[in-house]
C-alpha cells in the first residue's frame, strides 16, 4: 500500500484523464442485497479419534453441557456427554490437559450417555483470553486484492471472543469479515518449539475505516492501526467446535476456508495456501514480543513474555484469504483524493486526502456489512458460524 508514491505519480497524468477518473460517480459494486438465509442447518464431516478429539458447549434452558462430538448432521450436533469425566468448573481444555488424549479417546470410544444439541445452542467452546496475536496478508491473493506489499505482518487483537451465532454490531465505518483458522494454545506456548494445541475459527470482524485511518501507510507492515480497525467488542465470533488434532501439520492439510453472506460465496481457499505457516506465525510473534501499538484505548502488545512464551487460551489467527470487500484503493479514488487535496489547498496531508476519499468512495458503494446481513463461515471437521450484523446499544 504505497500510497504516498502512487499519489504523487498521479499528479502527473494528462489533465483529461484526471478529469474522466475524477468524475465517474462512485456506483454499488456488487448486486442487489439478496434476503437473509434461514438458520443454518448445516451438516459438516467430523474428523476421526483417531485424527483429532472434537469438543462443543452447549447452553439451553437445561443449562451448560459439554460433548466430544462425533457426528453433525442438519443443524444437530450428537456426541457423548463428557460430564461423568468432568471435575467441577473444568472445560474441555482443563479436561485434556488432565487427561491427555489417549484418555480422553478411550472414554469417547467406549460410548457413554449420547448427547445430541441443536447447534443453535452452541456457545464458544472453552474459556479464551481477549488478547491475541494476528497475522495480516498472509494469503498472496488477499495481499494482492489490499494492494499490500512487504507482508505478512503481526498486531495484536484485542477482543472477548463471542459465540458462533453472536451478532455483529452495526458501525458507521467500513465493517469488513474475514473467516480465519485459529491456533488455540492449551498450556503456555514455548514460541520456539513449534505449533501445537488445538484449533478454533474465528471471523475476524474489521473496520476498515479506524483502520486506514490509524495506518502507516509509508510502513503498512508495521502495524499500526490495525489493532484500532480490528479489535472491540463483539469483534472476534468463534467456532462452535474446538478441535484438538493428534498430528497438527497433517490436520490442516485438506481443511478449505469458506465464507458467505446472505448465501453467496465470498472466500474459499485451501487454509495451507498461506505464506507463514503456524510455527512460523509463532517464531513471529517472539521475534515481535517488545513492539508496541498506541490504540484508541492505550497501549497494546502481542500476547508473549520476554521469555518467548505465549499464555494458554490464547488465540492465534493465521489470516484471511482472498474475497474481503476491502480491495485497496482503485485509480479513480486515488485521483479524487489528490484533486480533493488540491482543493483543500494542503490543510490535509496528500495520504490523508486519499485515505478520507477512499473511506467516503468505498461507504457509497454499499458493498460493506450492514444491518440484517448474516456472515457464514462452514469448514468440515471445523465447525460453522453464523453472525448477523445487528445495532446494537452501547455497553
């Protein structure tokens, strides 16, 4: 995103040029809104005991149960009832750290009380912690559509998980999605000895007006601004299933990311496209243990000790393919917000200029989030999430 070069070369173009650009009305990019879907009834492949122990919370009128989940079929989840297993105030995180696999899949395997729960009742898995460790651009496509170069780069995100059917908040910028696998460490993490835990979706909900504006777009990779546009309150919906695989790198080899709104596609790739796999988003975020982000609410850091170790139930996103709305600013909002620059006869910087048209340009196609519009995430032997974008009150 090398705005300030691209901004500058533009005042060179032929005057005609600029004027045809500058004065093509800003028109939606996409079709008409289509209805919002019925309730999810998924059905979704669970993965083996043999490949990985698969957990969901349940939380109805009957109160909170947990299961090791083995099948998913049209919206309902069956499995056996972990309970006769669980210690009081134990998750399923608590349970696999006392047990171990082995135990936990003996029990799972020898039967037990079956459970079956709609999935509408499914809240987020486990306990999680609201600070964590992200990775931006780290698909080659997505970088492409950003127009983001030098990536992948670390921020921390700061938000309390929410449910995989939480709603979204309504915002007056830019809301963007963004469906992501999430690492979720189990015990603290030595960063330098690999990968390993469990793994989580998330929907990695951004404005991307607080974020341009919080940027450095002379050094985009540091960071900045990023924790402002991507953290906050119901910003960070996860999966309904916490998976925790026996052999990590061989599990997230066949997995494919699927996004929808309103049931049209928007992103689907292969989650092993990305540049930095997970033990290398971990090396990163050791290597990056001393940054410091200045945000709306204070100061932030990525979730790591001097020593190189990131605490349990923390949650590290791995990035967002290709298919967000946000495409990096086009040649027709770089030319208007030069001549808006000209206009205003520098009170603005050139790159400010252009990051308030490319705000204004992108509000007026309508194509981000907005009341009544459900985000889909559904990824076999994952889980699914279904977020509806709804205004809320103020906490």
């Amino acid at each position: 995103m090398r705005l300030r070069s691209i901004a500058a070369l533009l005042l060179l173009l032929p005057v005609a040029a600029v004027t045809v650009l500058a004065l093509q009305p800003v028109k939606a990019t996409l079709p008409p809104r289509p209805a919002p879907p019925e309730p999810l009834r998924a059905t979704l492949a669970i993965a083996p005991l043999d490949d990985a122990l698969t957990f969901a919370r349940s939380m109805d009128s009957s109160g909170t149960s947990t299961l090791a989940v083995r099948r998913y079929q049209d919206g309902t989840v069956s499995g056996v009832d972990l309970a006769p297993l669980m210690q009081p105030g134990e998750d399923a995180i608590a349970l696999y750290n006392r047990l171990g696999y082995d135990a936990v899949a003996a029990f799972i395997a020898a039967g037990g009380k079956d459970l079956s729960r709609d999935a509408a009742t499914l809240t987020v898995p486990v306990e999680l912690r609201s600070v964590h460790s992200a990775a931006a651009t780290n698909y080659p496509e997505h970088a492409d559509e950003a127009k983001v170069e030098d990536g992948p780069f670390l921020f921390a995100k700061l938000a309390q998980p929410t449910g995989p059917r939480a709603s979204v908040p309504a915002i007056k910028g830019l809301l963007d999605y963004e469906v992501e696998l999430c690492l979720v460490t189990l015990t603290p993490l030595a960063t330098a000895g690999g990968a390993k835990g469990g793994l989580i979706l998330c929907n990695d909900i951004t404005d991307r007006a607080a974020l341009l504006r919080g940027a450095d777009v002379s050094d985009i990779t540091s960071g900045k601004g990023f924790t402002d546009g991507k953290s906050g309150r119901g910003f960070l919906p996860v999966g309904d299933l916490l998976v925790i695989p026996r052999d990590l790198k061989t599990f997230v080899k066949p997995l494919e990311l699927n996004l929808s709104v309103n049931g049209q596609a928007r992103q689907k790739t292969r989650v092993t496209q990305w540049i930095w796999d997970l033990d290398r988003l971990l090396l990163e975020t050791a290597r990056r243990k001393d940054a410091v982000w200045t945000w709306r609410e204070g100061q932030a850091r990525l979730p790591v000790s001097a020593q190189g170790v990131i605490p349990d139930r923390t949650l590290i996103l791995a990035g967002t393919p290709a298919g967000t709305v946000f495409k990096g600013p086009g040649p027709a909002t770089l030319v208007r917000g030069t001549l808006d620059w000209v206009a205003s006869f520098g009170k603005h910087s050139l790159v400010q200029a252009i990051i308030e048209r490319t705000i204004t340009d992108d509000r007026a196609t309508n194509a981000y989030l907005q009341p009544g519009d459900v985000v889909t995430i559904r990824v076999d032997r994952m889980g699914t999430l279904e977020n509806r974008v709804e205004v809320q009150d103020a906490p």
